[in-house]
C-alpha cells in the first residue's frame, strides 16, 4: 500500500496529473499526454518530480575512503562540488543499485539512490562503513528534500531565470558538476547539471516545505519557453532513447556492470594511475572482467508497428530463444520502435537480424549500437 507522497503532491494534483504507485510514492504518470511530454523536452523544456529518490548524506573525516570501498567507483578523487555515476555491488559482482554521487565538501557527500533501493542502499553503507572502520556516519535526508528537474534545450536560461543569486554559475556550470543557487523568494538550492533524458539540465534539490514555491517558480518563469510538466512514462521514454539503463530492467542484482556495458566505471586502478585500495565485490569484479560477460546489453531498432516490452523473448531466425527485452517502447523521436535487450555476446555485434516476439506475433529487429538518440546527433 502507498504510504508515501511526494511535497508537490498537490501541485500535481491541481495540475490533473495521472497518479501512481511507484516503488512506495505516489508519483505522477503524466498530465497531458506521454508524446507531448517527450517532445517537450527534446525541444523546449520539461520539469519533473524526482523527489521519490533517495538523498542520503555521507560525512566525516573518512567519509570518501569509506565511499571507496563501498562503491565500485573511486569518489575520493571526484573533486569538490562534482558528481560522479557509480554503482554499490555486492560481493558477488551483481549491482545493489546505481546511484549518482555529490562531494559537498570535503567530507560531505550526498548519494542520491533509487527510490526502491534507497532502503538497502542506506543499510549497506552503514554496514560497510562499520565493517571498515571508517570515521563517517550516513543520514537519510530523503524526506526533507524535495528533488525538482528541468530538462530541455530551455533549461538553462528558465533555470538562471530563477535565480536571485547565482544566474552566473548556472550558466557556467560544466556537464556533472553542482553550485549553491538562491532562487527567487530566498530558496535555497544545490543546483546540479545531471540528468537522466539525454537533453542539457540541471537537477535542483531543495528544502521539502519550500518544493511548491519552486514548482511554481519554474512554470512561471518556463511558460514562455514552453516548459511543460513531465511523468514517468516520458522520463521512461526519454532515458530509453537516451541508452540509459533503469534499475529493475537493465540492471539487476543478477547482473554485472560489465554485462551491461558499463564496465568503464568501475575503478580498479592500474600501474601508473590513481592507486585503488579494496572495494566490496573487486574479486568478483576482476573474475567478470577478465573471464568476459555471460550476456550483453545491446539496442534493437525495428522498424514495424509493434514495439517490445519488458520481458518479450528475443529469438534467432530459427526460433530459439536467445535472450529477453529489458526495456521496449515505440520511439517518439525517432517514429520506430526501438529495445534495449540482454544477448549471448556472439549475437551483439552491430548489424546482427534477430527476432522478438510481440505477443505471439514475430516481429524482426536488428542490433544496433547505443545510445538511440544523441543531443545534437
């Protein structure tokens, strides 16, 4: 049963947005419509609700030794005001969740988890700390902080525009970093220019009783620009486009970052570079690297009517089954349907013909390289 709801929950509501259960928050659907809101923000702006995710702050003296071991990713070197995407594993290699992380300062980080992983992810942190010995404690902050997106090739001047103090530094912000912003009405801000659509945005994360003043702040000044209110189905659709893999389809505690394609960020160190010390999951990790993945992640485009979904079988040409769709929607932007699915790696080179199964019906498709969609491709 939903227990939670979100500080813009009214907003949505007067704003006769379709609700919805999702991992324990009443979130919003859509309000208009799933394509116009996908259009909205490859070619204007939209603004979301991200405050289901979970915020928890990472600090002390040891705070970035103890993200190191924690996660596969090395935070110790993510300097201040950076960010850094990365994932927490478990000892067997297969990924807890990904989560983006901030340095606040030197011995504060925030970690910014999935809102159904939140829980594990706050527990394994304490543990892991404990486990290490590290001088650093974890708090979860999720429900004092309202997370508010705006997304599109407007976003940068709506998101300046808000601005009493800082304009500047939004403007100047460079992809993956964060600054202090006062927005108009005294609000304070940790703005972050991150996202998860494939478009130029900044992520605004601030205080849960001020998030209303915000929401209405960005619509008024985003009007003109035609900023547009966005729900899960197009932030689905747009990271689908974008090759952004979702916790719970693409990646799962049976699955490794190397199997999913992102077996760059883990850090293992090497000879000459910056020195890496244990981390949880590193033999199972280097095992995975080195032995090569049981299944890969590739993109599918097709080009009929149908559109695989989450769980349809993929098939070779002799109908065995080969592999299953993660994720699969017809694609707004590119007017074809297009999938992201896990494959024996012999059948991921690009180019290969396969076939998925849309309801008993054999629909043919063929590997083709990720992401679907590139800002300015």
């Amino acid at each position: 049963m939903t227990s939670q709801t979100s500080p813009l929950h009214a907003e949505h509501i007067a704003d006769g947005a379709t609700m919805v259960d999702f991992a324990g928050w009443q979130m919003p659907m859509r309000y208009e419509g799933d394509i116009a809101e996908h259009q909205a923000v490859r070619t204007a702006a939209g603004l979301f609700d991200l405050s289901h995710m979970g915020e928890l702050m990472v600090r002390g003296a040891d705070a970035a030794a103890a993200l190191d071991y924690a996660f596969v990713g090395q935070l110790s070197r993510v300097p201040l005001w950076g960010a850094k995407y990365t994932m927490m594993c478990a000892p067997d290699g297969g990924v807890i969740d990904d989560v983006i992380v901030y340095r606040r300062d030197w011995d504060h980080f925030m970690v910014v988890a999935n809102a159904a992983n939140r829980e594990v992810v706050l527990s394994q942190l304490r543990s892991r700390i404990h486990e290490g010995g590290f001088d650093a404690a974890v708090e979860d902050e999720t429900h004092e902080i309202a997370l508010i997106a705006i997304q599109g090739p407007a976003a940068e001047s709506i998101t300046a525009s808000m601005c009493e103090l800082g304009a500047e530094d939004i403007v100047a912000l460079k992809y993956y970093k964060a600054s202090n912003v006062l927005l108009e009405g005294g609000i304070h801000a940790f703005a972050a220019r991150t996202g998860y659509t494939g478009e130029d945005g900044f992520e605004l994360f601030v205080p849960a009783d001020r998030a209303g003043a915000v929401w209405r702040l960005a619509m008024e000044r985003g009007d003109a620009a035609g900023l547009t209110p966005c729900g899960l189905a197009s932030r689905d659709s747009l990271r689908l486009e974008a090759g952004m893999p979702l916790y719970g389809r693409e990646l799962s505690h049976d699955t490794t970052p190397f199997e999913a394609g992102l077996g760059r960020i883990v850090a293992f160190g090497r000879e000459g570079g910056p020195a890496r010390g244990d981390f949880v999951g590193r033999t199972a990790l280097e095992r995975a690297r080195d032995e090569g993945p049981q299944k890969v992640l590739v993109g599918l485009s097709g080009e009929g009517r149908r559109s695989p979904r989450t769980g349809y079988p993929v098939t070779d040409a002799d109908d065995r089954q080969i592999g299953i769709v993660t994720s699969g929607a017809p694609s707004p932007t590119l007017g074809h349907p297009i999938a992201m699915a896990y494959v024996p790696p012999q059948l991921a080179e690009i180019g290969t013909e396969v076939v998925v199964d849309v309801r008993g019906r054999r629909e043919p498709m063929r590997v083709v390289a990720l992401p679907f969609y590139t800002r300015g491709g």
